[in-house]
C-alpha cells in the first residue's frame, strides 16, 4: 500500500512576474516500510518536495496524497492533523537549548494525546537508551557532540512512532563514522517500527541503506531507479 502517492504535482513560488516553478510534474508512490532516498545538486527541489510530503505547506497543483489525505489544497487544521503522523529530523537538528535531551524527547510526546496517560519521562529515557544516549538523558545539547544531537532528533521524531520520517539532510554535519552511525540507527529503528523513511541527501556514503533512490535535477524527477547506486558510485 502507498503511503505517500503524488500525481502530476506542480509547485510555485512568488507571484506575477516573478512566479518561478519550484517542482514539474512530480510522479512517486513511495510504499509503507520503505526506505528511499532522495538526491541531486542543490536547488533540485528536494527540500521543497520534502516541505509538501510533511504537510510544512499545501500543495498547489496535481494529487499529493498522504496516509489516505489529500493535501493539494488541504487548510491549516487539515495539515495539523496529518502532521501529528510524521517525524521530522534536519540537517541543524533544531533542539531547544534550554532543555535536556529527556526534555527534548518528552516534548514531542506532549503533542500526542494517547501518550498523555503514560509515564513521559520514562518514554523518552527508553527510546534514548535505544539510540545510545542512556547516559545523557539528562545532558543539554551544548553539552553533547553533533553526533549525539542527532540521536537526540531521531529519538524526538521516533517516540511517537509515526507512520512517516522525513529527514533532510541530516548527516550534512557529522563526520563519516557519525553520519554513518546515524543513518544506520535511523534504519533500525524504522524498521523495528515499521515506518517509511524519506531521507533527502548529497551524501553518497550512506546511499546503500536505501530501498530505492529517487534523483530530482531542476524541480523534475530524472530517475526513480534502484541501480542509481551503482551509477553514482
């Protein structure tokens, strides 16, 4: 079953005159459980696409569909909803500084009324023992490595188990053994959860935990093509 399927989709920004195409005529069907990764030279649309499939912005043209929900035109509340089922993880990690990696974690738990009954502090120590953190739960980001931080991120957009991870960039910042460990640890744990990955990427080293590989190049989607590893090797 698709989890995300997206037909003809167009994408603008600016107005008038200066109204430029972001994303042509975007075809993808991406299936639960798989691990795809997006690529291509910078200012390709990855991010944008990326924004769309998160519900971050509505789509304008064609068919976006999400978990069942379209979100070519959907409004605020409708986006809000949907994106209670997705986690997120960037390239920057975006933690609140003030708060522990526990507090981290527990905050995105409080987003998620089934949660609420639970010992919330207890649920986020758990997923952050599994990610290797069990010794830090109580550190702040700016006592923590890059690569630590991370693992802060992907516990926060794991905890709740969403159906979906986007994740963008998120390697850009870490050094080849903490890139690696990250993208590793992000593909176990999907897995033992059963959610579908979208990981938009420049880093060739981690091309081989993907499923599929989708190359994007001017806002088009040029290849949709599991031997793209071999080709950019």
């Amino acid at each position: 079953m698709a989890v995300i399927s997206i037909s003809n989709l167009n994408h603008y920004f600016g107005e008038g005159g200066l109204r430029k195409q972001a994303l042509s005529d975007i075809n993808l069907q991406i299936q639960a459980g798989e691990i795809i990764i997006m690529t291509g030279p910078s200012g390709s649309g990855k991010t944008t696409l990326l924004t769309l499939m998160g519900g971050l912005r509505s789509a304008q043209e064609g068919s976006l569909n999400i978990l069942g929900q379209e979100i070519c035109g959907a409004n605020k509340r409708e986006l809000t909803q949907l994106r209670r089922n997705i986690g997120y993880i960037f390239q920057a990690h975006n933690l609140m500084m003030f708060l522990t990696a526990k507090e981290n974690v527990r905050m995105s738990l409080e987003l998620h009324e089934e949660f609420l009954h639970q010992d919330l502090n207890a649920v986020a120590v758990e997923i952050l023992e599994h990610v290797g953190l069990g010794e830090r739960v109580d550190y702040y980001p700016e006592n923590l490595s890059g690569g630590q931080r991370q693992r802060v991120a992907i516990a926060r957009a794991l905890v709740s188990r969403p159906k979906i991870v986007l994740a963008d960039e998120p390697t850009a910042a870490l050094d080849k053994k903490s890139g690696r460990d990250v993208v590793e640890l992000m593909q176990k744990l999907a897995k033992e959860q059963g959610c579908t990955i979208l990981l938009v990427t420049h880093d060739n080293r981690i091309l081989d935990i993907a499923d599929r590989i989708v190359y994007m190049e001017d806002g088009r989607l040029v290849s949709n093509d599991v031997d793209l590893m071999t080709k950019m090797s």
